[in-house]
C-alpha cells in the first residue's frame, strides 16, 4: 500500500511538472517580440516624433518596444545596441551617427539573428536586412537645382559679375547621407562649372544650426561678404547661416537651400529669406519601416525593393557588397508650391508655416 501511494506521489508530482513546463512553454510563446529602436539623436526636429510614431505603430503590431537615444555618441549608441541584443531583441530599426561607426555593432546584431533595418542613414554593411530612405541623392539634385533657379544661373553673365561666388555647407560629414546629398549636388551644379566659383566649402558637425552659424561668420570675414548663393544641405545649418548673413544684411538677399520643410524652414522661404527646401514626407517612411520590420520578422517577402552595391550607395568604389534598398521620393519646395505642398497636405500646421506674416499677406487658411 506505501509503495502504491509512493507511485501515485510521483505521478502527481511528474504531471504536476509538465503542466508548469506546459505553462511555461505558452507563456513564452505568448511572450511579445522584442524590436529595438536606436536613435542618434533628438536634437534635430524630425527624430523624436520619427521615433515614438515608429514605436507606437510596432505596439500597435503587438512588438515590445526598446527606445534608446545616443545624443550624437557615437560610443554610446553601439553600446546601447549591443545592450538591446542582450535583451532580446529580435529586429533593430537604427538611424546611426555613424556609417562606419554603427558597423560593428549592426553585423554583432545580425550574427545573432537581429532582422536589422538601417533607417533613413546607411550602416555601410552588407550584414543588414533592408535600408529605407529618401532618394538622397535626388536630394541634391533638387537643392542645387533649385538654388540654380534662384540665381537664375541660365542668364548669369560672366563677364559683367564675374563667376557666381558660391558657399557649399555640407552636412554631418559622419552622416552617409551628406555625402549622397553632396553627390547629387555636384551633379547638377556640373553643367554650369564655367560659371562658378566655390569660395568655401565646410561640412557642418553634428548638423548643429550653431556651427553652421559659426562657419558662416568666419566664411563671410574671410570673403568680405562677397558671396551670391548659399547651397546649405538642410533647414537647420541654412537657418544658422542665415542668422549669420542677416547680421550682415544678406538675408533675404543672398539665395540659400535647405532641406527636410521644416515649419522653420518653411516660415523662412514664405519671409523671403531661405529660397528652397526638399520635401520628404516622413510621414511615410516610419510606417513603411514598420511594415518593412513586420514582415522581415515573420519571413514574409517585401515587395517594390531593390538590390544597390554599397559602392554606389556610399560613392565609394572600394565598399564592396550589396543591400536591399527602398527609396521614398522627394519634392523641391519654393514659394511658388509651399502652401499646396506642405500647408494643405497637412505636413507643417499653418500657422507655424505663416508664422509673424500679417493676416493680409497670408493665403486662405485650410
């Protein structure tokens, strides 16, 4: 009788164990996938928004989300990558501070399964899954293009102003992107090379207004203020140049270019000041990197991208391998477009765009 009753315990006790084991098994399988989102920074307008709309819509896909911010470290964002890993994480949406930098980390990631996505910036490896931008060099283009047309470059004569004396104010010249926007700048500007003189060319740290100010300040000591177009890589260091031309009365003057329609950038193009921004409507890219990392995580297949080599995406012959790519248009914005492209389509709110602007200068608000 004690033997049986010895049976019976055990049995109890090993089904008792399956059942925890059983209910461990669904707990973990009920458990929510971990999705990292590493940010350079928040400094720069777009990021912060980007990033809580990012992990709003993964929440919203069931996805447990990690957010971490490296305000421009370059140190501190691999190592808050390789933290996430440790964590768990089984995708990474990174907008890295550094191309190069990032490499590192990103292939540790992917070696361990991370579906990673480079977001709006290249990480320079093969390793990752997918890299989701803007046309960056169509960027270019567009910005050289358009402050082309502001000088009216077509009828500029030589011979009576001399060659059009231009500044060039690169962007963070850790940033891949400026290098593309560059690219796509030179290519545009080619065609009139006969006509132009480039007077100072800076690339601007970190993409901080107030080092684009700085630069600004010495560029036009060193030129006496002589200059006739600024081709600024986006709406914050051409609104630091700006601050530094206005004090010298060139603002308003002087075309500038920018980037990104941002609602300061935009209040400076309806003032007369910043003479073209590039319109990349955002709103776009963080659902469609949200879609890109849901369907990456469940094997599903991505349609509309595309095969690049890392030569061709870096303007780097030597960077060998290829990366899956999608790319979202871009529109170049003046004064002649601004309210249809950026007002009524609600990107920038109407009374930021129309900012200081009496009531009898604005257009009908939406």
């Amino acid at each position: 009788m004690k033997m049986r009753f010895t049976r019976l315990f055990a049995f109890s006790l090993l089904l008792s164990l399956f059942a925890v084991s059983l209910g461990a098994c669904a707990a973990e399988k009920s458990a929510p996938v971990k999705v990292g989102i590493s940010m350079s920074d928040f400094a720069t307008e777009r990021w912060k928004p980007e990033a809580e709309l990012i992990q709003k819509l993964l929440e919203e896909k069931g996805y447990e989300v990690l957010v971490q911010e490296a305000n421009h470290d370059v140190k501190l964002q691999n190592d808050q990558v390789e933290n996430m890993v440790s964590q768990g994480i089984r995708g990474l949406i990174i907008l890295a501070e550094d191309g190069d930098e990032a490499v590192s980390a990103v292939e540790k990631a992917a070696a361990a399964g991370v579906k990673v996505i480079s977001y709006d910036r290249l990480v320079k490896t093969d390793k990752i899954s997918a890299y989701l931008s803007f046309d960056n060099t169509e960027v270019g283009r567009q910005q050289a293009q358009g402050l082309m047309q502001a000088v009216d470059i077509e009828n500029w004569d030589v011979a009576v102003n001399g060659k059009l004396r231009l500044v060039k104010l690169g962007g963070s010249p850790t940033d891949n992107n400026a290098i593309l926007f560059r690219k796509g700048q030179d290519e545009a500007l080619e065609p009139y090379a006969d006509k132009i003189e480039v007077v100072a060319d800076q690339w601007v740290d970190d993409w901080d207004p107030a080092n684009a100010l700085k630069l600004m300040e010495n560029i036009l000591a060193a030129t006496n203020n002589d200059i006739d177009a600024v081709l600024a890589s986006n709406d914050g260091t051409a609104l630091g140049a700006l601050e530094a031309m206005r004090a010298q009365g060139l603002a308003g003057v002087v075309p500038v270019s920018g980037q990104d329609a941002t609602a300061d950038g935009c209040n400076s193009i309806v003032k007369g000041e910043l003479s073209v921004t590039i319109f990349k409507d955002i709103r776009d890219l963080a659902p469609k990197a949200v879609g890109l990392m849901d369907s990456l995580l469940n094997g599903e297949s991505v349609q509309g991208m595309q095969q690049f080599s890392l030569a061709e995406l870096t303007n780097t012959p030597n960077q060998t391998g290829f990366v899956q790519a999608y790319f979202l248009p871009v529109v170049q914005v003046n004064q002649a477009n601004l309210y249809d492209t950026v007002v009524i389509s609600g990107f920038q709110p109407y009374e930021s765009v129309y900012r200081d602007i009496p009531e009898d200068q604005r257009p009908p608000k939406p």
